[in-house]
C-alpha cells in the first residue's frame, strides 16, 4: 500500500456497526464509543432491538456484551430500513404487527419517534405518538424559536405547547433549545410551564438532556 493510501486508511473514520453511518451528528446518534474494534453510536446502541438498554455511556465503551452487538448486526442483514432502503436497519417500529425497520439517522426523514426515556420505544412514521389539537395556527403564525413560518397545522415538523395552546414551533429548533436548556431549565418559550410541556415534548421523541443548562 502507497503512502497517500495508508493516510487516506488512516484518517478514514469508522463507521458504526449498527446504522452504517461514520458522519452523522451527534445529538442525533449520540457518542461513537468503541471497544475491541467495533463502534456503535451511543443511541443505536440503546434502540437496537435485541439490545437491553445499558443506561447512559459516560466513557466512550461500548456497554452490552459484543455478542449481543454482534448478534444483532448479524440479524440485520436482510433487514431494510423502510426509508433508504439499505439493509442493515437494527430499530423496529414497537407498534404490534408493524414491520418496519429503520436506522436512526434516518428518523427524522422517516417521521419516525424514538423515545428516550422508559422502555425506549421507537416508532415509525406511521404508527407515532401525535399531538392533538382542534386548534390550527393563525395565519402568519411563526415559530416563537427562529420566528420563521411553522404551517397551517400540527405535524411531525410543527408542534404546539399542550399547556397555553400559544406557541408554535418547530420539531428541529425546539429539540435544539431541549439540547441547550436540559431537563432542569426545558420548558415552554411563552407559559413557561415545565412538567406537562416536558412530558408532551419526551412522548413527542425530543432528547431533553438530564443536566443543567449549558452555554
């Protein structure tokens, strides 16, 4: 092997063995952790089925048996996430009956939900919690976030405060403030109501970090 090739090798990085993925975000999949050779992200790692949840990864070690890992990507072979089409999904809708299969960088194109806390359910497009509301926005109405446009109504991208029924956001900018604020500090960006705004926004599929705020 030349030179320019063993750099190229060498800077190349590695991919997890669950979604495939080397180059995704990281609140989206969580760490990259790795042991013995094999790397899975920290939350493919906790919605794989198979996989019994390891609690939170604090030191980059991939936590369950690597039997268990091993076996499950052996599973997943024949498995083809419903929204690429590549095979090697490892997270399966928990809805009875449903078939679907997806891997979780492709969530948020699948619609899908996956639930960190409990049990860590995942859920597809199809088959996911949603709000009810028999309000729709006004016209005009912007997100209270980035103040851009959120719609004509609840969707999987457009989602309402369950408490005051006032403020309309987005999925992506309001999980990035859950992300920011944490549990301690998350709570509606107009009423200012926390428990049931949190618990809504967890069954809704955001990660609202357990930690205090950040900067």
């Amino acid at each position: 092997m030349s030179g320019r090739k063993r750099e190229a090798s060498r800077s190349r990085k590695p991919a997890c063995v669950l979604c495939g993925r080397a180059d995704v975000d990281p609140d989206i999949c969580g760490y990259l952790c790795a042991t013995r050779g094999v790397h899975a992200h920290e939350f493919c790692l906790k919605f794989a089925m198979g996989i019994d949840d390891q609690g939170p990864v604090t030191t980059g070690i991939v936590q369950p048996p690597l039997s268990d890992v091993r076996r499950v990507v052996r599973a997943a072979k024949n498995k083809k996430c419903f929204v690429c089409g590549d095979f090697g999904a490892t997270i399966r809708c928990a809805k009875a009956y449903c078939r679907r299969k997806f891997h979780l960088p492709c969530a948020t194109d699948g619609e899908c939900v996956t639930e960190f806390f409990g049990s860590c359910r995942s859920f597809c497009g199809k088959h996911r919690p949603q709000q009810t509301s028999e309000a729709a926005p006004a016209q005009g109405t912007n997100c209270t976030i980035c103040l851009e446009p959120v719609g004509d109504g609840l969707s999987y991208h457009t989602m309402l405060c369950p408490v005051c029924k006032q403020a309309w956001f987005h999925r992506g900018c309001i999980q990035r403030y859950a992300l920011s604020a944490g549990i301690m500090q998350f709570k509606c960006p107009v009423c200012a109501e926390q428990t049931a705004f949190s618990m809504e926004m967890i069954t809704m599929g955001l990660q609202i970090p357990v930690r205090l705020v950040s900067f």
